[in-house]
C-alpha cells in the first residue's frame, strides 16, 4: 500500500500558498493525486433571524460574498497547483460553522492520507478542530497533521511511534507502514508500561517490534517513566531527543458530539506539538 490520493484540507481564508506547500511536497514524495478541499464557513441563521427581513437580508447579503472570495479562492490555487506539475484538482465547499466535519469526512473517506497544517500557534481554529473530528474519527482514514510554520524538508526518516497497545496505535502502525518501510531509524516508545497478557505483554513494545520486523521496519523498543509528566509531555520531549521528525500514535476520545471531547493526549498533542503528527483512530 501506498499513499496514491492525498487529501488536503484548507481553511479558505488562510495564507495559501504558504498553508498549500507541505501538501505539495507531500504528494511529490508519493507520486500522488493532490486533492485540496477548500473549506468556507456559512454562519447560521440564528431563530431571531428568521422573520426579520433586514437581518436576513444581512445574512444572504453576507453569505454571498463569502461564496465569492471562495470560489476566487479556488480559481487561485487552481492556478498555483498548475504550475507544479501535479496530478490535482480542487474542491471549494461551504458549510454551516461547526458542521465542518461532516463535510470533511466525505471527502476524506476516498483518500489514502488527509494532510492538515496548523494556521498560527494559538488555540485551534473552528474549522482545523471540526476537520480533524471528520478526518479522524468518521473516515477511517488517517491523518497527518502538521505544526504551522516552516515546510517540514523531510517527514517519515525519523519516525517514532507512540505505543500502548490499543487497537487505535495499531491501525495507526498499520496505516503507517508505507512511511516506516522507508524510514531511516524507527524508535517504539511505551510510557509507563504495565507487564503481563492484559497489557503491554512480559516484554513491553516487543510483540510489536516483531510484527513490523516482518514488514523489514528495525525497530529500537524504549520504555520511558512519565513521572509527574502529562503523557504529551513525555512524547514531545521524547520526540525532541530523537530527533524525530513524525511521531505515530493512535487517536483518543471523539469530537463528534459538539462539545469538542477528545482523549486529553490526543487534544494535547494536537494543540502543542512541535513535531509532525500521523494519527489514526
């Protein structure tokens, strides 16, 4: 398996040459199909709304030009995407705030990968927090989400793997094995492992190790004491010490009922970490 069509979702309104580069880069390594779904917001026609023909006229008013500066949008990166030589297309859709997911789950569902890249270093934006819901938890495909800022010059030559042997790191393991058969050094992490068959097994992180070693991926196990360490912590600053440049790990919790829950480590890493991230649930 290989990663053949990947899945670029970008908020309309961000910086998109720059928000479009790790994308490119991307599909280049793969020899993939770049698809890039530009997502525009609609807001919601509040209850008070409805009847109030000034209020409504404000809101189509509104609403059309946001369409406009999205469809320019898409006639934009049509034309950057032209001049890379790739095997593209774009896709620009409006959605109701906060219903995002729905739309990038459909997408990404005929993916093999859908690519994210942060916006800026503060809290995550409405529509990076609703596409990682649909990417993650209503696809069955994974995700690679990136830090913003710098384009990364290589992703997948240093990978580590965040194990804790659940069924969501192994589909991510799985998912991950076109990037950890062409990696250079692969380092298996277990924070705090509980021994014996019910857990992580006598020899914590070896099952998996001999299961990847099939797949001719050397693995170095490592198990590490988080101490008074959030689990995200341990990761970030593990990841920092390899020098790696993707972490693996399995995604916790569901976003999917609005109010945003999702596993402590998972949201964690999302909001903080420096490194790359290829998540699967």
């Amino acid at each position: 398996m290989s990663f053949k069509t990947v899945l670029a979702v970008v908020d309309y309104r961000s910086d998109l040459p720059d928000s479009l580069q790790s994308s490119i880069r991307i599909a280049r390594w793969f020899d993939a199909h770049l698809a890039v779904l530009l997502v525009g917001e609609v807001e919601s026609l509040p209850f008070y709304g409805y009847g109030s023909v000034g209020y409504t006229e404000i809101w189509v008013k509104e609403s059309e030009e946001r369409a406009a500066a999205l469809k320019q949008a898409a006639v934009d990166v049509d034309a950057l995407l032209a001049r890379e030589g790739l095997s593209f297309e774009v896709r620009a859709h409006q959605t109701i705030v906060a219903r995002e997911d729905n739309l990038v789950a459909r997408h990404a569902i005929y993916a093999d990968l859908t690519i994210m890249q942060r916006t800026g270093e503060d809290g995550l934006s409405t529509v990076e927090r609703q596409a990682i819901d649909g990417a993650l938890f209503d696809s069955g495909r994974p995700l690679l989400f990136l830090p913003a800022g710098k384009v990364p010059e290589s992703i997948g030559k240093n990978v580590m793997i965040a194990w804790n042997s659940r069924s969501q790191a192994a589909e991510a393991v799985s998912d991950a094995l076109p990037l950890l058969k062409t990696a250079d050094k692969v380092t298996l992490i277990v924070v705090d492992p509980v021994t014996g068959p019910d857990d992580h097994g006598e020899v914590p992180g070896a099952d998996m190790a001999v299961v990847l070693a099939r797949h001719g991926v050397e693995v170095e196990v490592r198990s590490v004491a988080a101490g008074d360490r959030p689990v995200s912590q341990v990761l970030q600053e593990e990841a920092a010490a390899l020098g790696a440049d993707l972490v693996v790990m399995g995604a916790y919790g569901h976003m999917r009922i609005r109010e945003n829950i999702i596993g402590g480590t998972t949201r964690d890493m999302l909001e903080t970490a420096k490194t790359p991230l290829f998540l699967a649930h």
